[in-house]
C-alpha cells in the first residue's frame, strides 16, 4: 500500500479597498483554476510566516495587514507523480494597500475582484467557503 503523503500550506484571502469596496485578489494557476496566494510551509516557519513569504514570491506584495480573527483550515486529498496527496491548508485575511501586482513564474494571471465577481471566478467550494467567511466577517467590520 502506498504512504499517503502530508502536506501543510498557508495561504492568505488578500483584500484591498478601492472606493469604498473591497476587492479580493485571485491567481490563475497554470492548472486552470483560480485562487488565492497559497504555498507549501517550510521547516521551522510559522503558518503566518509561510503565508507573507508567499505572498511575497507570488505577487511582490509586502505591506500586509492580518485581520486577527480569521483563521480557516481546508483540507483536500490529490495525486502528485501518482501518489496520493492530503492536504491541510490555513487562510488568512489581510489587506494590502499595494494593488500593483507582479505575479511570479507559478502563474498566468492575476485579478482584483469584488466579492460577486471573485465567487464566480473562484474554482474549488472550499475556497468559495473562505471567500464567503473572509467576505462576511468584513462585512461585519463595515457596520
């Protein structure tokens, strides 16, 4: 039987204000699909950490500003060279004043988007799911 191998990544729903809206950035992964800045943690570094360092290599984006609370775990299973891969990934929400976005490499494109426009766009539920508790704790922040 094969070992089934763990993976952990952090990842971060980044959020900008433009006119009085929020704006959530997404990557179009060569894969096909669209989501947010993510990437496998490193030893010793914190989820936190993983997250900015992430952010960083994928959008050149830095000045980030974590939301406190809001932490959201997914976990999902794929194959990779033909083994089977679990995965456990943790969100956070940030805002960046920066919406100058220099994608990396890892992929083809890039988009600001309201929450409307991001859940359509979004591939996977669960980063629908992020989206959606990002987008109402924000809400919640408005009132």
């Amino acid at each position: 039987m094969m070992v089934m191998i763990k993976q952990r990544s952090a990842g971060i729903v980044l959020f900008s204000r433009w006119n009085d809206k929020n704006r959530f950035l997404l990557l179009h992964y060569p894969s096909g699909h669209w989501d947010f800045v993510k990437g496998k943690m490193e030893s010793g570094e914190s989820a936190r950490e993983t997250a900015v360092r992430e952010t960083k290599e994928e959008t050149g984006i830095t000045d980030i500003v974590f939301l406190e609370d809001f932490e959201e775990w997914i976990e999902y299973d794929f194959q990779f060279q033909g083994r089977p891969v679990h995965k456990k990934v943790v969100f956070f929400l940030a805002e960046t004043k920066t919406t100058d976005v220099k994608i990396s490499h890892e992929h083809l494109d890039f988009a600001w988007m309201d929450y409307g426009a991001a859940m359509e766009k979004t591939t996977f539920d669960n980063a629908k799911t992020v989206l959606t508790k990002a987008h109402m704790l924000l809400l919640d922040k408005t009132l």
